[in-house]
C-alpha cells in the first residue's frame, strides 16, 4: 500500500513540474485523487483543469476536480452542489453527479446554512444521493468510500462503522475508511465536556489507519489538534505531503506556539519548509498566501515578509482567489490594528474606505461572503458619517441586499432598513429591503424543511431567524404611517421572541404614535430590563417620553433602581453550593516572581482568564483595572488573571500600551487542564481557595457585579 502511494505521489510531483497533458486517463484520474487525499488541494486544481478539459466527458475526473476545488475554497460550496445536481440531472445513471453532492453537504451545513432546519435538510438530501449512488455502483472503491461518507457526515455512524466493516476488503484505500471511523469518534467527543474515551477511541483508529498505511495524511490530520504537542505528527505528515498549502499552514500556526522556541528560532523553523515549498508552489497563489499568512500571526509578525508575497501575489495573480483575500485580509489588519490602537472613528477615514472600495470595485471577486461583508463594512463607515448624504447612504444600503448568502447575513437587511428608517426618508426603500430580507430569508430557511411541516412548528424552529427582519419591515411602516401593518409586523415580532431590545422600543414607538403613553412605558421599561452589548436605546426613549409626559423621571429612576436590585440577587443567588474545589497551580507572572494557588487561601481571590485574541476578554479589561484600582491596597483581596495567549512575549508590550498594570500569571497549560473552555472565565475564589463564583463570558456591568461577589466573600 505505501508502496503505491509513494508511486502515484510521484507522479503528482512530476505533473506539478511538467506542462504536458498528453497521459492516460488512469493516470489523470489517480494524480487527482492523490492530490486530494494528499490534501494538496491546489496542485488538484492547477492539474484538475488541464485534465478536464483533456477529458471533457468524463464525470469521474470532474468530481474528483471538484473534490480538490472545494477542499481549497469553501466559499463555492453552493456552485459544487449545484454542478453536482446538474450532473445528475443530465446523467442520472451515472454515479459521479451523486458523489459530489455528498461532498458538498458536507461542507454545506458549517459553511452556509447555520440553523436547526440544516440538519434536516442535509441528512435527506446527502442521504438519498448516497442511496442513488451506491445503487449504481455497489463495488467501485471510491464509491463505497463516498457512500461511508454520506452515513458519517448524517449522523448514521454506527451504520456507517458496519459498512467500513463490511466492505473493508473492497477498497484500494483501507486506510481511509479506518480514518472516517476516527472523524466519526472525533467528532463525538465535544468540546466543553470532551468524552475522553471517544478521544482515545479516535486516536486508536487514526493510529490503526497509519500502521496499514503510513502515508495516509487525513489519519495524521486527525491526530492533530493544533497543540504545540501535534508538531511532530505534522512533521511526519509533511514528509509525504511536503507542498500541501494546508499541512503547511497547520505547521506554521503549531510553530507559532511553542513557547519555548524564541521569535528569531520560529522565523527559522518556517524558513527552512517554505524554501522548498517555494521552489515547487512558487507559481501557486494560494501557496503564496499561506506563506504571507504565516508571516502574519502574533508572535511571529514580519509584515515586510508578509507585504512582499501579498504583492507578489497581485501582481502576478490578479485575478485569483488568493488576491481576492489578499485585499480583504488587508481590511482585516488595518481595522484590527485601529481597533487596539483605540482610534475613533476610522471607518470614516480616506484610507479605509478606499480599501474597501477598491475591493468592491473589482471586476475578479468570485467570494460572496466577503464581498457581502465589505458592503456591510462600507455602509457602516457611511452610516456614521453625518457629511454623507442620504442618497449616497441609501445607494450603499440597496448594494449590500442585492447579495444573499444564507440566513447569517439577514442581520445586513435589518440593519440596512433600520439605518435609512432612522437617518433618512427613505422609508420606502428601507421597506423594501426589509421585505426582500425577510422574503429571501424566510424562503431559504422553509424549504430545507418537508412540505408537510405546519407553520407552527416551522416558526418553533426558526423563527428566531425572522425577528429582526419583521421588525425592521414593521419600524419603516410606521415611519411611513402605514400603522396598521406596522402594529402587526411588530407584534409577530415580538410573539417570535418577547426579548428583542429593538422590538421593544419600536413597539414603544408605536404605542406613542397612537398616544397610549402608560404602553409605551411598559414597552420601554421591558426594555431596560434587558442587556445589550452596546447602549440600550430604551432608556434614551422612556427618558424622553417621562420628561414629555410626566415632567420629570421619576417613572425612569424606579426602572433603574429595579433593575439593579433585580441584578444583585440573580447575581448572588448564583454563588455555588457546596463551593468547587480550583485546581492546584504554580503560575510565573510577568513580573517574574511564581503566584500558587496556596499563597491566596485566607484572601478572597478573583482569578479571570483572558487572552489578547479573544474580544470580549479585552473589552471586559478596562472595567477590570477598575476592579484592581479600587481592591489594590485592600489585605484581605486578591485581584488577578491568567493570561492564554500562544506568545507571551507579546503580553508585556500589551500591557504597557493598554496602561493596565493588574497582576498577569502565563498559562503553562493550567486553563485547558482545569477544564476552562470558554473565555473569559472568571473565578471568585473564598478565603479557603474554593470557587464560590463562577462567571463566564463578557460582562457588561463588571465593576459593579463583581465587587458585589467579592463583599459576599468577607
């Protein structure tokens, strides 16, 4: 077996040199499909296209090159699928059409759809090709592979284990199935409370796999987690697969983590596996793009390196996908360092909006998700900008809903029609997009459920999906006087989920307009019992309306007064009972000296863990400082964090520019063991060590509600 492997290898390394197509149909066929499961999906393409259109007839070398194409760029998912329904429709007797819509239902779910009717949807679509499929060809060895496939990626996994069983003996590829019998277990075993004896079970098959063929790739793929410990395992892989733009990335994000390596040793580690990788993929775009994006993470940042390959990039490859992403991971950087460098109001800035409008005025970019994104970037900046006129605002907000790319973007329409209802006259244009939004929306969601499915029962399952969109529609009727379509888009809305802050202030709106002040109060009051991430514009509305109508805000201070009672008993109310044991540790701080957890017992002690990657840790940060300012002198309090970031040698100059000065212990693998899985995680530790409080997640209010756990403590 690893003989053969190593053979068709061979070949793919000779075809990626030679311009030549004049080979046999078999051998085509085999340098695709080694591409594939070498996961050097790039050379698949570069070769794949030669191939199929020397072959223009056969269905098989199709698939196979669409199998590479969609394994390299996720974002054609919904093009693949579609080819492989078309294939089938214009030869259903032929098995290639169905094999690759079960491939792209693997992707589909994760890249697109993101709601309970996916699940759905896919199972009986992927299902019923698989049927069709192995009907057709019951023996073919990459059909039986496909058709496991087609019971793994449907959830069918105990069947899919007994038909690797059962025709383990047919395929040219044994390894393989053992590998998706490891991906089924693998993905079984969760994240915030991982079963550990799937995970052994999964290690146990992908090492099986490797022992009956050691150049099986996906086998050493799914031993990897990306740890600092998987470097080896990638290592090995890249032996068979030296020129895989994926393994290549893997390896250089598992470099970037080992905190025992220095800046100047990781740098060289990279080196010496892109030299070779150059020499090979150098006329590769994509491969140039790993390689700038390597060059761009945190703790190994050389932009200069980085800026070379993406100009490289652009100007030998204008027109490729890698170029495309060359220009939005530019937008991404430039926002990102603005971001930590609190700049206000850049979006506004030249400089940003002709980085987006250069993009979108590209007449190359295939990418639907990021060029719906930029529209949306573009709209914001104009959105705040009170020098743009409302024309030019509402040009902007119809570009961005002439794209549709799955219900995720519904929140685009909603706050398109919701910007122009607010900013402008335009109400019924904003209409208008709130309508196609929702039609768009709601018909792409139905339909991946059965006819017979009741209404009910759809809007049980997805109508969180429809709120911001009935209530956009139902905010710019109102605006346009249309009151009685109004009320009954608002109030669907508000059936769908009697918690939307926006909703409520509209309903308020509403019931101001027909002069029914005591409603809108209690539409507004609803409201401010509510937490949004950002300001609540409930409060603006009933402190405007109390004045208006009372004089004074009397009505306004109860709600507050309420609320913060309400919040200091679910606050507290929410103390463990028996308190949790921590885990025992023994942690370096910034300053050098070691922090253990037995130097805080007879304190109480607040411990948060964070991360310069994670956003909501560093937006919690500035009202952590507060906590540590006002308890800093206080004997009987502890205030500290565990930093997790990859590179702790960029943890100092953070601190330092952000002027926090709260004491820091780095992660030394402590946070994974003491089973912290979401971030931030805060713990509020009684004088015994023991966690009387567990917050996790961003929270709003943080001084308040964590000085009141800490005064529970004394």
């Amino acid at each position: 077996m690893r003989l053969k492997s190593l053979a068709i290898l061979a070949i793919v390394l000779f075809l990626s040199c030679s311009a030549a197509i004049d080979i046999p149909y078999e051998q085509a066929r085999d340098a695709l499909k080694q591409a594939y499961f070498l996961r050097d999906f790039e050379d698949g393409i570069f070769q794949g296209e030669k191939f199929v259109n020397t072959f223009p007839d056969s269905l098989e070398l199709k698939a196979w090159f669409e199998l590479n194409r969609l394994a390299a760029y996720f974002h054609i998912v919904e093009d693949v699928l579609e080819t492989g329904k078309t294939m089938t429709r214009t030869s259903p007797e032929n098995p290639w059409g169905y094999f690759l819509i079960i491939e792209a239902y693997s992707y589909l779910p994760r890249m697109v759809l993101g709601y309970p009717g996916a699940k759905y949807n896919f199972r009986r679509e992927a299902l019923s090709a698989g049927k069709k499929m192995i009907t057709l060809a019951p023996d073919h060895p990459d059909i039986i592979w496909m058709y496991a496939k087609a019971l793994s990626v449907t959830g069918k996994f105990a069947e899919a284990d007994q038909f690797i069983d059962e025709n383990l003996d047919k395929s040219d590829k044994p390894a393989e199935l053992i590998t998706l019998k490891g991906e089924m277990a693998k993905s079984q075993v969760g994240w915030q409370n991982p079963d550990l004896q799937k995970q052994q079970q999964a290690d146990s098959l992908f090492q099986e796999a490797i022992k009956l063929d050691s150049t099986c790739i996906n086998a050493y793929y799914g031993l990897n987690n990306y740890k600092p410990e998987d470097l080896e395992t990638i290592k090995k892989a890249r032996r068979f697969s030296p020129y895989s733009f994926e393994l290549f990335m893997a390896y250089s994000q598992i470099i970037q983590q080992q905190k025992d390596l220095s800046k100047e040793k990781k740098a060289k580690s990279l080196e010496d596996v892109i030299e070779p990788l150059l020499s090979k993929r150098g006329n590769y775009p994509y491969t140039l793009y790993s390689i700038a994006s390597a060059y761009s993470k945190r703790g190994l940042a050389m932009p200069e390196k980085e800026k070379h390959y993406h100009e490289l990039i652009q100007k030998n490859y204008p027109h490729s996908v890698a170029a495309e992403w060359v220009k939005v991971s530019r937008i991404r950087a430039y926002s990102r360092k603005m971001y930590e460098d609190k700049v206000e109001n850049y979006r506004q800035s030249p400089e940003y909006r002709k980085m987006l409008t250069d993009y979108l005025d590209s007449p190359n970019n295939t990418i639907k998700p990021l060029i719906i994104e930029t529209n949306y970037d573009l709209f914001e900046s104009y959105q705040c900008d009170s020098t743009i006129s409302d024309k030019k605002l509402l040009d902007v907000a119809q570009k961005l809903s002439e794209s549709f790319f799955g219900p995720r973007h519904r929140k685009y329409y909603a706050r398109a029609a919701n910007v122009l209802t607010d900013k402008t006259t335009y109400f019924t244009e904003a209409e208008q997009i709130a309508q196609t939004g929702l039609d768009r929306c709601r018909s792409y969601v139905r339909r991946q459920f059965p006819d017979e499915m009741s209404e009910e029962e759809f809007l049980k399952n997805c109508g969180c999906y429809l709120i911001e969109l009935y209530d956009a529609l139902g905010w710019a009727q109102l605006k346009a006087n249309k009151k009685e379509e109004a009320e009954k888009n608002l109030q669907y809305a508000h059936e769908l989920n009697s918690k939307d802050v926006n909703n409520l202030l509209h309903l308020g709106k509403l019931a101001e307009a027909n002069e029914d002040y005591e409603k809108a109060k209690s539409y507004y009051a609803d409201g401010i019992k509510l937490e949004p991430p950002g300001e609540n514009p409930n409060e603006a509305a009933l402190k405007g309306l109390c004045l208006r109508v009372d004089g004074n805000t009397g009505f306004l201070d109860q709600q507050y007064q309420l609320k913060a009672e309400k919040r200091k008993k679910e606050v507290l109310s929410s103390r463990l009972k028996p308190a949790k044991a921590a885990s025992e540790f023994n942690l370096k701080a910034l300053d050098k000296r070691t922090v253990s957890l037995k130097d805080l017992r007879g304190k109480i002690a607040v411990i948060n863990t964070w991360g310069i990657w994670c956003g909501w840790c560093v937006k919690e940060l500035p009202e952590f400082q507060l906590l540590h300012e006002k308890y800093k002198d206080d004997p009987e309090v502890s205030i500290l964090t565990i930093n997790n970031d990859k590179n702790p040698e960029d943890v100092p100059a953070w601190m330092e520019k952000q002027k926090y000065d709260f004491t820091v212990l780095l992660d030394d693998g402590y946070v994974k063991k003491a089973g912290v899985s979401s971030f931030p995680t805060t713990w509020f530790l009684d004088k015994t060590g023991n966690i009387a409080y567990l917050k996790e997640g961003y929270t709003k209010k943080l001084l308040d509600e964590f000085s009141w756990r800490i005064e529970s403590l004394r």
